[in-house]
C-alpha cells in the first residue's frame, strides 16, 4: 500500500540505527524482518518496496569471505576474503542489484559451483547460488529484471566482474519471456550469479554482459586459490564433451557440478556437501567497510 510505501521510505531515510546494529548492511539497514529467505512472501510486500527504493552509492565494495581454499603452503590458511570494487556509472541497474544481495547476504553459505579454467588458459568463476533452493528461487526466477546496460570499456576482460545470463534455446524464448534484452540471450540470470571474468572475454561484449566492477588486486591471489579441480558445471559438460575447461572421472562422468540437481528442493547444500568435498565455499557476504 501507498501507507507502507511511505512508511519504509521515511524509515530508511530517518530511523537508520534504531533498527539495529545486527543488520546494518548499507547506508540504511534492512528494515526488521525482511530477510533473503522469505522476502518473496507475499506478506512481505513492505520488504520489496524498500529494496526497490535503496540505491547503490556510486562506489562501494562487496566482501565475499570464502573456506577451504587451496593452500599453497602448509602453514598457509585454508581462509580468504575477496574483495569487489563496484562502479554505478559503469552499469547502474546491475550495482543496484549486486547492492542488494550484499545488503541480503543471498550468496552467504553458497558454493563457488564453477571454476572454468586451468593453469594455462582462464574463462570465468561463477557463484552467488545460495543452495537454499527456496533462496535462490526467489532471488533467481522472482526477484527479476530485464534492465540492461550497454558494456563500458575495457569490457570482459580479466578481473572484470558481470552478471550471468541464460541462453536462449528456441527463437520462441525470446518472445516469450520478458527478460529477453539481446537475440540470443535472457537477461533472467541478473538475478544472483555473477562471474569473475579469467581471461580476455570480450565476445561476451556484444551479448550485454556488462561489468559492473573488479577485483580489487590484493585480494586476486585468493580468487587464483579457489578450488578448480571440478572445472566446468556438468550441465555444459554433458552436452559437449569436447568444451573446454570439463573435467571427467575414468567413465566419462563430468565432475562439476549440475545445477538443476543443486537448484532441485531437497538438493541444494546437502548435494554440494555430499559429492564436492573440496569445494570452496563462501562463508560470509557483506557490504565492504
């Protein structure tokens, strides 16, 4: 309701630190009980409409703290923290949206599901999947836009950072779902996944991919530490034994990850924890100090 509506506004902009400490994660704290689990009920209306209304500074940093990364020396720990640096100007409909994950902590308990590189050549790293499906369904197919933004120099190169999209797979697709932006591509993945470009990607350039910041340069040497001996997600992997970056087991299995059975209820974390036991995992996701 417009009463509502009203009433977040005025909260966000007056009663900041009243509403707590606990979840003060932007310039104005997450009003209570709205959360990355529920915000998609339909009660929570009031939720929605503040997020809608809470815009990105125009520079900030996003933390992703991240578990069992691989250690390059015995006494090295198995813990790191990488470091985004976002820039409105750059695509301003996508920092608003990587504003509010952080701000939700939605990749928090996530799993880094995609590590498509190798020692000689890079493609991407890819997360934000939370692995609560009921999260990730509301986050990915609910929570949804199709703004986009044309890509800013120096595009997909490496270090950049950009939302995923999903291919389309018919000409139907494109006049059929609403977050269609470009002929070949739907804009349904600037939802919560986004990808560390590995290498020079700017093919991708053309598509829409438009980053929105980087990798800030102390915190590459962590990023270089993320697990990468599951390689590419099975689901690409099964349809294309010869696409790079797949790895397989002696019977021809692909070893990645396949995200419909992690995006499946019932699945999800207990999947990942089950048949990815190197995994690097994202133990916490906030807003940079």
């Amino acid at each position: 309701t417009m009463f509502v509506r009203v009433q977040v506004a005025l909260c966000a902009l007056m009663c900041g630190a009243a509403l707590g400490d606990s979840k003060s994660w932007g310039r104005f704290p997450v009003p209570p009980r709205c959360n990355r689990r529920d915000i998609c009920q339909e009660s929570k209306e009031y939720c929605r409409d503040w997020m809608q209304l809470n815009k990105a500074p125009e520079k900030f940093v996003v933390e992703y703290h991240m578990d069992k990364l691989v250690k390059q020396h015995p006494h090295q720990s198995s813990r790191g923290v990488v470091r985004i640096q976002v820039i409105r100007e750059w695509a301003p409909p996508f920092a608003d949206r990587m504003f509010k994950l952080a701000q939700f902590r939605v990749a928090q308990g996530g799993a880094i599901y995609r590590a498509a590189l190798n020692k000689t050549s890079g493609w991407v790293i890819q997360f934000g999947m939370n692995g609560l499906p009921e999260v990730d369904d509301c986050w990915a197919n609910q929570l949804i836009s199709n703004e986009t933004w044309s890509v800013h120099k120096p595009g997909n190169v490496k270090w950049m950072v950009s939302f995923s999209m999903g291919a389309t797979t018919s000409p139907t697709d494109i006049s059929s779902n609403p977050n269609c932006t470009a002929t070949d591509y739907c804009a349904k993945g600037f939802s919560n996944e986004i990808y560390i470009n590995m290498g020079n990607n700017s093919r991708l350039d053309a598509h829409d991919f438009a980053p929105f910041g980087y990798v800030i340069e102390d915190t590459r040497e962590v990023v270089n530490r993320i697990y990468q001996g599951y390689g590419e997600v099975a689901d690409l992997c099964e349809a294309d034994h010869s696409r790079n970056y797949c790895h397989f087991d002696k019977d021809g299995k692909p070893l990645g990850v396949n995200m419909t059975r992690m995006n499946m209820k019932g699945e999800g974390r207990r999947y990942i924890r089950r048949n990815f036991p190197k995994i690097t995992m994202i133990t916490k996701h906030v807003l940079g100090r």
